[in-house]
C-alpha cells in the first residue's frame, strides 16, 4: 500500500496539488458559487479546522488572472465543466485576505497585525504602482498601507481601495476571498477591545462589500454571522450559508463518502470504527461530516505507527474560551453539562443571530455559540426538513427548540478536560480556611456540610463513578500553601485514597472513599472505609514513622452529597 502524503497545516491548494498532497475534491462549491447562488456576496460560518481557509485557496486559484491554473484543476469535477471554466477561469482580478492572524491580546497590537496583513496584500499587488491611470491619493493610500504606515481611516478604506484600483488595472469587476472574517472581533471581545476593532471591520467590510461597482463577487468564511454589528446592514444581495442550510453541505467537512475513499485508499478501513468515534458526528445541513484537521492528523500518525491512539488534534489548534465563559456566566447550566457529558442531550432554542460583544447576555446566545462553532451538534434527523436554497435563519431565531449533543468523543472529553480545569481554577480562588480548619480539628458534621456544598456547586460526569469523586476531593485539598495532597499511594499494606500533610503543623488527614446506590446506606458505607484504613494499617507509617498526628475519615458519597465519618 503506497503512504499518502496528508496535507496537514497546509491551506495552500496550488502547493497541495502541485506537491502530490492527498486531496478531496471540493471543487463543487466553484459551481454553486457561480451557477446556483444569485448572491453577490456569500458568507460561510462554519467550525474553525473545516476546511475554509484550503476553500478559499482553491477559489482564488481558480478565478485569478494572473494565472494559468488548468493543471491545478486537472482531474477534479470542476475541471469537467469546459462551459463554467472556460467563462469563469482566470478570468477575473483576485482578492484573497486572511484575518486569522489578527488575534492580539490588546487593540494596539491587533491593529499592528491588521496593519501587517494589509501590508502583504499591497505587496501581493505591488505592479499597481505602474498603473499610470490610478488617482494620486490612491496611491500614496497604496504605499502607506504597503509600509505599515498606513492610518485608521487607511485601514477602513483598504479594501475598497484595492477593488478599485484592480479594476482600473484589468478593466474587469473584482472577485473579493474574504477568510476569518470574524476572528479579529472575536479575539476582541475575548480580551475587552470589542467595540474598537469592530469600528474598523465594520467599515473596512462594509465599503468593500456594500454598492460596490468594481466587485463580481466576494465569498467569506467565518465560524459565527454577526448581524447586530451593522457590517452587513445594507447588503441587498447577501446569502448566509450556516451549518443549518443544506445547498452547501458537503463543501465542507469530510462526508462518509470521502472518509471511505481515504481510508481504503490509505489502507486504513480497519480504523474506520475509531476515526467515526472520536472525529465524525457534525451535521451540517442534512450531511454527516467528519473534522478534516483531525482525520488529517491521525490518518497521518496511522500511517507512521499502525497502532497510535486517537487524541484531541482539534482542541489543540485554539483557546476554549466560549466554554469557560459559559461556566463562568450567571446562567445555571451545570445540569445540563450534566446531562451531555453522560452521553445524554438537551433542548435548546437557537439563535442564527450571534453577537460577539453579548454573548453572555442571553443565555441562548451561549448555546447559539457552542452550536455554531462545532462544540455541540444536532441529532441526526430532527430538524424539520427544508429545501436547498431555503434560508430560514435569514428570519431570526428559529421557532423550535433544537436537540444538541456532543459530536463525538473527542468534543466529549474536551468539555471533561475543560471542566476540571476550570473547578480545581476556581477552588483555588476560594476561601478554604474554614474547609481546613474542619479537616484538621476532625469536625465530620462541619466538613461534611462544606464538602457537600463543593460537590453540589460543581459539574459531575463519569456517571458519579469512584473516579470523579477520587479527583473531586485531590482538588478541593490541592494548591493550598504547605499543604501536599496524595492520591493513590501506598501505605502499609495497600493504597490510601487520599492523603492530606501539613508539614509546617505536623498534621495528617487519611481519607478512602466510597460510593452507595442509596443515603440509607451510608453509615454503613462510612464505617467500612474507616475498617479498610484500620486493617490495611494506612495510619502506621505517617504516625510511627513520619511522626504526623493522624486524622482519618470514612467518606461516603451518593450523587452530590456526601457523608463524612471520623474514625
């Protein structure tokens, strides 16, 4: 079986074909773009690692006329379409800008980065410099923007400017690739500039968009729509394809379809069960997609070692911020969270609408977000069906509630990860004094009653297995001062749940754990945790040997109470 190269990282589609990389054939959104869709402007929200940026390459390879790319498309289906490539095929003046870089923490730094993109894009076109028919102010607009010199205004009116003059040098309408339109709004509402780099996106998209008479069509891809921002007011002719329309459905993603060739083609059809476990399950329109980044990647570890596990390839490519803020929010979604990380759904009303800047205002918002950007997916088969073309998200929130649940295992133990990260973060915030001043003075009724509000206050999965409270109790006692926690460890004749030391007071605190399927039973439970650390001799070594006054405790827990006993 011949290795197939896999184009990891790389959105490049002229370096992809040119270099022999493996590619699945999308080439069927050029014909939708140009035969079915009368919109002048088209813009794709679909999760971050789909494919949008290799899209847009391969767009851009296609109409540009700087180019020759019939090899480019040689074998693919568009390539079969001699009418729409001979009428559509570097045809036409070409913009691509990517907004993914601009992503600072701070204003003046995102505005550098934008700076710097649009640098690179008047380098790009640099030979608009000889164009003798362009006006003064134009130019010397061009040169400040080429510089990195340019001003605010400069920045608003970039791309408007460049559609202009492209179409003063080839005398033909300019086609306008927009990729990640949304981040550098994103990363300001993540980082409290939102409203200052919108005033600069919103007018740097609004004049290159808006009764523009030197544009053909521009295309954008983004992972959220944002409408309350005005960038689109105005904007006669738009069609907003999210994950919920289907005319476009398996543009993006790869389908099962795609999978099976790849897998057959790569000799790994044995892994399908696992590539479908862990990295299939989106729904975007009425397709099933798998997330390309991560069959990429793993198809790619595959072929180097047959027997590679499967990890989170997707988590790893950004932040998680939109799941901490929905822990973080006012909104009480712990049973929900609940109900999904036990393999469960929920109902919830969507809203097609986001805004970046009130995402944590109305509570569908949240889930709004979680949905559109690849966290959560539907239910195969319980949306209503609607014909292809028909755009009911242009009407604002959609009348039903929609059945959400994890896509997949690696989402799943994403939100797991996330989750107790963001508990043991928040304990550590906490005032514990009065959690160790029971611990220590062997107050079973007063520590009972705090730990029970911990546990009540946090985000259980596993099934409440003995896992869960294991890791529940190592961090409620971790990160505090002189204290060291042990979990598991031996001592005398088998391992301790949990040890709690301070070295400076000369305490110890031996805690084993049980579960119970009924309180009734809990006493009972409480009494047999304190007869296996009496038998299995856990307080010997820390007491003769180590010379620490022991405390030990039988804990019991059902749910999200708990039961605490001194022995």
């Amino acid at each position: 079986m011949p290795k197939y190269f896999m184009p990891v990282g790389n959105t490049d589609f002229k370096e992809i074909r040119e270099t022999g990389l493996y590619y699945i054939d999308k080439t069927m959104l050029i014909d939708r773009l140009v035969n079915q869709s009368r919109a002048k402007v088209t813009l794709f929200t679909r999760p971050r690692r789909f494919g949008k940026s290799l899209n847009m390459s391969m767009i851009q390879h296609f109409f540009d006329i700087r180019e020759d790319s019939k090899s480019l498309f040689q074998g693919l289906k568009i390539h079969d379409n001699t009418e729409l490539c001979d009428k559509w095929m570097n045809q036409y003046p070409t913009i691509l800008v990517s907004f993914k870089t601009v992503e600072s923490n701070n204003f003046e730094n995102s505005v550098a980065q934008l700076r710097a993109v649009m640098s690179d894009l008047c380098r790009e076109h640099i030979y608009l410099l000889n164009d003798s028919f362009s006006d003064k102010d134009d130019t010397e607009k061009f040169k400040r923007l080429k510089s990195e010199n340019s001003r605010i205004s400069d920045l608003m009116d970039s791309l408007s400017l460049l559609t202009r003059l492209l179409y003063n040098y080839y005398n033909k309408p300019v086609i306008l690739l927009i990729d990640e339109y949304d981040v550098p709004m994103a990363k300001g509402d993540a980082n409290g500039y939102y409203r200052e780099i919108t005033d600069i996106m919103r007018s740097m998209l609004g004049k290159a968009l808006k009764d523009n008479r030197y544009l053909k069509l521009a295309v954008l891809t983004g992972c959220l729509r944002i409408a309350e921002e005005s960038i689109f007011t105005g904007l006669n002719n738009l069609s907003i394809k999210t994950i919920t329309d289907t005319d476009y459905d398996e543009c993006f993603g790869f389908t099962n379809k795609e999978m099976d060739k790849l897998l057959t083609d790569t000799g790994l059809m044995e892994h399908q069960p696992v590539f479908k476990e862990w990295y299939d399950g989106y729904i975007f329109g009425n397709e099933e997609v798998y997330c390309p980044w991560d069959v990429l990647n793993y198809v790619n570890e595959l072929q180097g070692d047959p027997d590679a596990l499967p990890v989170n390839y997707w988590a790893n490519t950004s932040g998680n911020d939109v799941i901490k803020r929905f822990l973080e929010s006012r909104f009480d979604v712990t049973s929900d969270f609940e109900k999904l990380l036990g393999g469960g759904y929920i109902e919830k009303m969507i809203n097609p609408y986001i805004t970046y800047g009130d995402l944590t205002k109305d509570e569908i918002n949240l889930w709004s977000v979680l949905y559109m950007t690849g966290y959560l997916t539907i239910i195969p088969g319980s949306l209503p069906k609607r014909k292809q073309g028909e755009n009911d998200n242009m009407k604002g929130r959609f009348d039903f509630p929609f059945k959400l649940k994890f896509p997949n295992t690696e989402i799943k133990k994403l939100f797991e990860k996330t989750v107790a990260v963001w508990f043991r973060e928040r304990i550590l915030e906490d005032d514990r004094t009065e959690l160790f001043a029971a611990l220590w003075s062997g107050d079973a009724v007063r520590l009972t009653d705090i730990i029970s509000r911990y546990l009540r206050s946090t985000i259980s999965y596993h099934d409440y297995s003995e896992q869960f409270y294991h890791a529940f109790l190592t961090g409620l006692f971790s990160g505090a001062g002189n204290i060291s926690v042990r979990s598991n460890r031996e001592v005398g004749e088998g391992r301790a749940d949990v040890i709690v030391r301070n070295e400076y007071t000369n305490q110890a605190v031996i805690i084993e754990l049980k579960i119970t399927d009924s309180p009734t039973r809990a006493d009972a439970k409480c009494d047999e945790a304190l007869r296996q650390i009496e038998d299995n001799g856990y307080a010997i070594p820390l007491s003769e040997d180590e010379g620490y006054n022991v405390t030990v405790y039988g804990a019991v827990f059902y749910k999200k109470r708990c039961f605490i006993k001194k022995g």
